[in-house]
C-alpha cells in the first residue's frame, strides 16, 4: 500500500509533571496498519476506485471537450460576442483540469485512502493513548518500528504495544525476538482443561 500518511510526533503528554522522569517511545502508524487482517482490501477498493470513478471522469472531461471544441471551431463565427466569451472559458476549463489531471487524480486517491484507513486509525491511535498513559510515556516519536537495519528498543517499541492491545497478530520474527528478550509477545496459552471423572469411575 502506498504510504500517503504521517505520523506527526507527540510531545510532552500533558498528564505528567515537568519534574516528571523522561521516558521515550518509537512509534510507526504504518506498521501498525499492516497488522490488520482486512488491510488488505483497501488496495482492491482504490484500484476499482481509479479505474472505475477516476477514469470514467477522464473520459467524460475529455469527451465533453472534444464537443465542445468541434462545436465552438463550428458555430463560433455565428455567436454574440459573450456566448463566445462563455464557451472559451468553458473550453479553456477542460484543457486545464485535463493538463493537471494527474495532480488532481493524486488528491483524490489520498482523499479516499484517508477516508478508507479512518476507521483504522481511530483504532490505533485510541491504543496509543491507552499505551501512553498506561505506561507513562512523556515523549512519542515517529520510527520504523520493524527495520531491520535500526529497530528502536523492543521495550520501547510502542507499534508492537499497540497492536498487542489491539490483539493483531505480530510479525513472527518479531515474537521471536521479543521472547529472546524476555518480553510479553501479547499472546496467551489457553489452559488446559481439567479433566473430571465421571460418575461411577475410580481414580
């Protein structure tokens, strides 16, 4: 998935004191977003939405130009001086949306991959708050929580806490790593059933 999105660094969590112990975090939105089973259907959505939407919009600007133009190259000479001055601004309008529609076709796309991840981001940046407050964070700031060329700390991963808060699977060479140091992997063992005899049997 292209990555349009920022995570803006979070400074001085208000809830703590200036004589407060500093303690910093490493977060990364896109590395929690990944993490959600369903992510993937996003990518599916915009292509649709391009090839479908967008395009149909180009090929109506560019058809409703082509008219526009033949009829004006046609009839122009007929016109009052305004009917022209009506249809040129007109014309001149198309051309320009059409020159810049690939900036305007970029908009768009970032437009509705926001209004798709919303929902997911509401999530993580809910657990986030809860990390942080929880575990008295006073300084967030933006990483690559799962690079393998400069990893922040694992304890002070805060992608890898929010996306065990919000119970989505990690990377298995991130368990790895968080078992080797002697960290939570956020998943529980089920215990095993007791077994009850039944009634009648000896134990």
């Amino acid at each position: 998935m292209k990555k349009f999105l920022t995570v803006v660094a979070i400074f001085a969590v208000t809830m703590f004191s200036a004589n407060a112990q500093i303690k910093i975090g490493v977060f990364d939105e896109n590395s929690v977003l990944g993490l959600f089973p369903d992510i993937a259907k996003i990518d599916s959505v915009l292509n649709a939405y391009v090839e479908d939407s967008l395009q149909n919009e180009y090929e109506y600007l560019l058809s409703d130009l082509k008219y526009k133009d033949s009829v004006f190259k046609a009839d122009s000479a007929k016109m009052s001086p305004s009917r022209v001055k009506i249809m040129t601004d007109d014309i001149n309008r198309l051309k320009y949306q059409l020159v810049n529609w690939q900036q305007y076709q970029e908009q768009a796309y970032q437009a509705k991959q926001g209004q798709l991840l919303r929902p997911y981001q509401e999530k993580i940046f809910a657990a986030l708050r809860e990390v942080v407050q929880e575990q008295k964070y006073t300084h967030v700031f933006q990483g690559n929580a799962f690079s393998p060329y400069t990893p922040p700390p694992l304890a002070d991963n805060l992608s890898i806490k929010v996306a065990q808060k919000l119970k989505l699977k990690l990377p298995q060479e991130v368990e790895d790593a968080l078992k080797q140091a002697g960290l939570s992997t956020g998943s529980t063992t089920a215990p095993k059933p007791t077994t009850t005899p039944k009634p009648g049997t000896k134990n």
